[in-house]
C-alpha cells in the first residue's frame, strides 16, 4: 500500500502531531512534578469529550486520520484526568493544596 500525498493526509497528519502535542508536555510535566493543581479538570474532560465525539465522526465518515489523532488526543485525556485525580488526592493528604 503506498503512501499518496494528498490533502487529506497532509491535514490527517497535522491533527495526529498536534494531537500528540496538544496535551503530552503536561503529561509530562504533571509526571514529572506529581502536580496538577493548575489544571482545570473542566477543560480535561472537556477534552476528552471532545476527542471520543471526533472518533464517532471519524468512524462515522470512514476517515482514519481523525480516528487515529483523536484517539491519541483520548489516551493522553485520560492519562492527565487520572493524573489530575492521583496527583490532586495526594497533595490533600500532604496539605500541599
């Protein structure tokens, strides 16, 4: 199967890396501090909420690049609400908060 550049791929990839770097620095950054005080869990759900309807539409219209980065831009939501819950419960108990 080759690979032809069209429009569709070139926007397919850009959603896929902005994706990844939409939410993985504070990933990082909460790992890396065990912190995630700053962070709105709002704005995480509403980013998870919004990634799984683009995976729906995706789906829906048989378009594998806004499965595939939506799918990404889920797991990393995912990973920052349960940072943000582990992180935001450890800084009470320590009375960092």
């Amino acid at each position: 199967m080759s690979y032809i550049f069209t429009l569709e791929n070139l926007s397919g990839s850009v959603a896929l890396v902005t994706s990844i770097i939409g939410l993985f620095p504070q990933v990082y950054k909460s790992y890396r501090t065990k912190s995630t005080v700053d962070i709105s869990m709002i704005m995480l759900i509403n980013y998870l909420v919004c990634s799984l309807a683009w995976i729906v539409h995706g789906m829906c219209t048989n378009s594998a690049f806004v499965v595939y980065s939506n799918v990404v831009g889920t797991v990393l939501s995912c990973i920052s609400i349960f940072q943000k819950v582990i992180y935001d419960k450890n800084s009470k108990k320590s009375g960092r908060i």
